[in-house]
C-alpha cells in the first residue's frame, strides 16, 4: 500500500494526502486538482472554496473579490450559495480583468445550495 501512495503522492506524509484526515461525512472545504510538472511526481494544488451562505449579504461580494484577488493565475475560486450567483457573474465578468468567464460553471446541488466556480486566467 505504501508504494501506491508514494506513486500517487510522491513523498508526502499520509497525513498530507488530500482529505485524508476528513472524516467521512464531512464535505472537503477545497477542491483540489493534482497536475505534474514533466517527469515529476504530482504536484497537489489546493482549490479555495468558499461558503458565503453565512456571510451577511452586504458583505459577499468584497469577501469574493479578496479571495479571488488572492489567487494565483489558473486557480479557480468555488463559492457555494443559496442562490445561482448570475449578478455575482456579470460583476465578475464587467470589472475583474483575470475573470476567465468561459471557464464560470454552476452545479446545483440542492435547492439551498448552489456551487459556482470562478476561474482565474493563467
């Protein structure tokens, strides 16, 4: 089992590995996407997601405005709401150069429970 994740994960710690110290049930609070640099071992990038459900209304948009800023190119930022954040979108798409607005997907996951995700050009 060892070499398996070592082949997988390179030399990371088992307490390292993406979820891995997750109980079930608990959803991951980022994404992440696993990429290699030539001949290398993976390299794990972590994808910021952020639930703005709990976050007053009039206080959103500078919170996802931050994070994205904070980014770095080719990341993609997924906020999770309880509406399809369309307005959020036009905002994104009219004043944020670095909005990659072909790559913006939405998912409802529930009635409650929308999850958008806003990618940054590389």
């Amino acid at each position: 089992m060892a070499s398996f994740l070592s082949t997988l994960f390179g030399d990371l710690p088992f307490g390292d590995l993406p979820f891995g110290d997750l109980p079930f049930g608990d959803p991951p609070v980022e994404y992440v996407r696993r990429k290699t640099d030539g001949d290398g071992p993976p390299i794990i990038d972590r994808m910021p997601t952020l639930d703005v459900r709990d976050i007053p209304p009039v206080n959103r948009h500078e919170t996802i405005h931050d994070e994205f800023e904070a980014m770095d190119p080719g990341d993609t930022l997924t906020i999770v709401n309880d509406h399809e954040p369309k307005p959020l979108f036009y905002e994104m798409a009219a004043e944020v150069e670095a909005f990659d607005e072909e790559g913006y997907q939405v998912i409802e996951a529930a009635s409650d429970e929308y999850r958008a995700e806003f990618p940054k050009l590389e």
